[in-house]
C-alpha cells in the first residue's frame, strides 16, 4: 500500500505549512515547506552564490566522492582480501589499521589541508578514509565467511593457491564487500558535505553552495541544500542496492 | 600393475593444548582397495571414518604409516584422489554445469570443451535442464548428483565419498545408492565409500570394513559376493548384516 507509506510525509509537510503559515515557527529559522521548494528553484535557476548553478555543484560534489571513494575501493579490496587470507598479512597490518581507525575521517581536516591544500583533493582524501574503513573491514570478515569446506573442495581437485583466491575467496567475500561499499559510500558522501564546508578552491560543491547560504541567511536555500544531499545519498543507495541484487542472485 | 590403494600401519593422534590432551583416533589401519572395487568402511560415529578420508584426500596430516598409491606414498592433495563431501560443498555462486566443469577448469581445459563434457555428465545423472540453476535452488539429491559429477570428470583414480547420503530421507537415498551403482557399473570406478549406514552398506559394496570405536582399527572385512541388482531383504544379505552389527555391538 503506497499510500500508507506516503500518509506520514504528507502530513508533517501539512502540520509544517500550517506551523510556518500561522507564525508559530519562524521564517528566519525555519521556512515552510513552499518556501524551501521556491529556495530550491532558486539553487537550480539562480545558483548560490548567484551564477553558481545547483547542477554545477552536485556535479563538483559527486566527482570528489567519486575519486575518493574509487580510491579507497581499489586500496580496500585488495587489502581486506591480502588480509583475510593470509594471518601473516593480517598480523602485520591489523595494528596499524586499528590504530588510524578511530580517527574520525573530519579530524583529518586539518592536515589533508596542509597536504593537499584546500579543495577538491582535500575533499577526496576525507571520503577515502570515510569509506576505506568499512569497506576493508568488510571484505576482511567476508573471506572469514566462506565455508572452509569450499577451501577444501577446491584443494581436492588440486587447485592452485591462486584459483583458490581468485575462485573462491573473491566470490565467496563479495557479498560482504557489497556490504561494506554500500556503508562505504554513505559514510564517503556525509564527510563529503563536511569536508566541503571548510572551503573549496574551485567555488562549487554542495557543502560549500550551504555554507554560503548561511552567510547571507537563506534558510530556505539551506534546507533545499540538506533535501537534495539526502536524495542524492539515497539514489546512490538505491543503485548499489541494484548492483547488490544482481550481482548475488546465488544467494 | 594394477591400480591399488595401500593403507599401512597408519595413525593418526591430534595433540591437545596440554600433554593430556591428546587423542588417538587410530591406532594402525591397514587395508588394500584394489581397482575397480567398491570398498566401504563402517564403524561406529567418532570412529574417524571421516578423518581417514582426509587423510587419503591429503587434507589431514598423517602421524604415522602410509597411504600408497599404486606404490606412490601420498602426502599431498592429488589428482589421482576426489572426495565426494557429505554437506555437498558446492560453490554457491556457480552455477550447476559450472559447479560440475570446476575440476576442469583448474585442470586449464578450454571453456568450450569443458562444458561439452560437464554436459554429458548433466545428461547421465538426470541433471538436464537445471544446468542454469543456483546450488540453492537444487534439491539435496540433486546436490549430490553435481557433488558427485564434479568429483568424476576429473577421473581420479580412487573416489573417495563420506557419508553422500547422510543427509538424505531414506526414500532419496535409496534412489541415489541404485543412482550410484548405476554409475559405478558403467565405469567401474574405485570407490571408497564411507558410512554408518549398515544397511547401505551391504546393498552397494564388494568389500566392508568395520572399524572399532576409537582408538580405531580395522575389526574384519566382509567380502559381499552378491549378484547386483540386489536384494536388501534375502537371507544372504540379511547374514552379513547381522554379522556386522555383531561385531559393531561387540566392539561397543
């Protein structure tokens, strides 16, 4: 039943109008929900600041993540599966990991501006960490998953090591790597949004294009920001929730 | 020289954390399986039948005594050996015929002619149509029947099978035992066969070993000279039934 599931929605966006039309919230401090739709066709015709289109800086916004996060992909992967496979790896490496990941990625801040100065690099440096963490973490416990007897299945019929990495530890892991990208990426795009709002060089992004809403006081464009990060960061969700099904139907 | 599998003095003791811990799960095997036989092993659950296998299989270490291969100490997993699991162990994410091509594939035979031949086992165990589907989406007869291909196309020289139909109701394995010997006739593999099942047993060797509780060894061997298709109710097959159970009882 669709409508069930849209009745609670309607009705706070109803309560909300009501609320803002009657003077009982304030405007300055939260707009009503016309208000925010006329501040979001604002951020797509007029830009924020002015001439800085909303398109512009989703696009700014998803090349960083998309950077970082395909960086720590290629790092995190390989690693988790090095580590799940052999102890030697994992002992070796384990303390260290266990070491930088309490740090929380926007603790990083300072320093990847010192690093890489203020901008898109920066950006892609905190989304990495973001989502380095649980995707490596993810495929480490997915090789812990597979079934030994399938190890032993392939060592039965005379299987090299590297079939058995490749052909069965690879796929028996990548549920869990799944997992862990999906966590991975929505991590990767809240730090996003933060890493943005400490500046940007290039003068788009959707963190920054909130930011400067604020300066001049436009709550209405600042809500309309937050609605579109949120819908965005569920299509991504939605789309590797496509990629998830297709890919294990075995299961 | 005729293919034979030797099996001498062999022991086996898993060490514990501390001195005391260690328990000895045979205590010297020996037996010879000799080409084209059926040879099962019966013995009480916690015997090490199951380990034995391993042994042979090369995934367990031996701690002391052989396992020759037409003369050849064995040490090692081996083409010359398969093992038929008793929980399947198909790979999930492949597919029927894939799960059935594996050995092949490792043996680096081209895709092409790989699934020719994965076909030609689809067809003979009554697979056909299903060589799409998912392990999931197979029943446990079916599980078994790929299990079994996948360890066959490899032509091994000795096939070794823990308790296949362990874990099948009693109307399925008896399909899956006259499946198997239906196999076994045209091929004349050698099978060594493991399981607890008597009954199983006696339907589909040529020789029985009944081994003791641990720490095992091997009691007697029982040679079956019964014509197949067999009878599971006459009176020859019911005497070495209760021959066996006998000695089972006795070593209890």
């Amino acid at each position: 039943m669709i409508w069930k599931r849209l009745l609670p929605p309607v009705v706070l966006l109803l309560v909300w109008q009501g609320l803002s039309a009657s003077g009982i919230i304030p405007a300055y401090k939260l707009p009503s929900p016309v208000a925010v739709a006329a501040g979001l066709a604002d951020l797509i015709q007029t830009g924020m600041p002015p001439g800085h289109l909303l398109h512009v800086h989703i696009y700014y916004s998803l090349q960083r993540v998309l950077w970082g996060y395909a960086l720590a992909l290629l790092t995190a992967i390989p690693l988790g599966l090095l580590m799940g496979w052999s102890h030697t790896i994992r002992g070796l490496i384990e303390p260290l990991v266990e070491m930088i990941r309490p740090i929380p990625p926007l603790a990083w801040i300072p320093i990847a501006i010192l690093w890489f100065g203020i901008g898109s690099k920066s950006a892609a440096f905190i989304i990495f960490l973001g989502a380095f963490f649980p995707i490596l973490l993810n495929t480490i416990s997915g090789v812990h998953s597979i079934d030994p007897v399938l190890i032993e299945a392939a060592r039965v019929l005379n299987a090299s090591r590297r079939f058995i990495f490749l052909k069965v530890l690879v796929p028996g892991a990548i549920p869990s790597i799944l997992t862990g990208m999906r966590i991975g990426i929505g991590i990767g795009w809240m730090t996003l949004v933060a890493a943005e709002f400490t500046g940007v060089k290039q003068g788009y992004g959707l963190g920054y294009m909130i930011m400067t809403a604020r300066d001049i006081q436009r709550s209405d464009e600042i809500i309309a920001g937050m609605l579109v990060i949120g819908i965005i960061g569920l299509g991504i969700d939605a789309c590797l929730k496509t990629v998830e099904r297709q890919t294990i139907k075995w299961r | 020289m005729a293919l034979k599998l030797e099996i001498s003095g062999l022991k086996k003791i898993y060490t514990g954390a501390a001195p005391g811990d260690a328990v000895q799960v045979f205590e010297g095997i020996d037996c010879i399986v000799e080409k084209g036989q059926f040879f099962t092993l019966v013995g009480p659950s916690g015997c090490g039948k199951t380990t034995l296998l391993r042994m042979i299989a090369g995934l367990e270490p031996i701690t002391a005594g052989n396992i020759l291969l037409n003369g050849e100490r064995l040490n090692d997993c081996n083409e010359n050996i398969g093992l038929v699991f008793q929980e399947y162990a198909l790979f999930p994410w492949r597919k029927l015929l894939s799960n059935i091509e594996v050995g092949l594939e490792i043996k680096g035979v081209p895709a092409r002619e790989r699934q020719a031949e994965a076909m030609t086992y689809v067809e003979a165990f009554g697979l056909k149509g299903f060589e799409n589907r998912y392990p999931k989406e197979l029943s446990g007869g079916m599980k078994q029947r790929v299990a079994i291909a996948r360890a066959l196309i490899a032509n091994p020289q000795v096939v070794l099978m823990d308790e296949p139909f362990g874990s099948l109701d009693s109307q399925n394995r008896d399909k899956m035992q006259n499946f198997l010997l239906k196999i076994w006739g045209e091929r004349k593999d050698t099978i060594l066969f493991v399981t607890h099942n008597v009954d199983e047993a006696v339907y589909l060797s040529d020789r029985i070993a009944v081994m003791s509780p641990r720490p095992s060894k091997i009691l007697n061997i029982f040679d079956i000279n019964l014509k197949h298709p067999r009878d599971r109710t006459s009176l020859e097959a019911n005497r070495i039934r209760r021959d066996i159970l006998e000695l089972l009882d006795l070593a209890e």
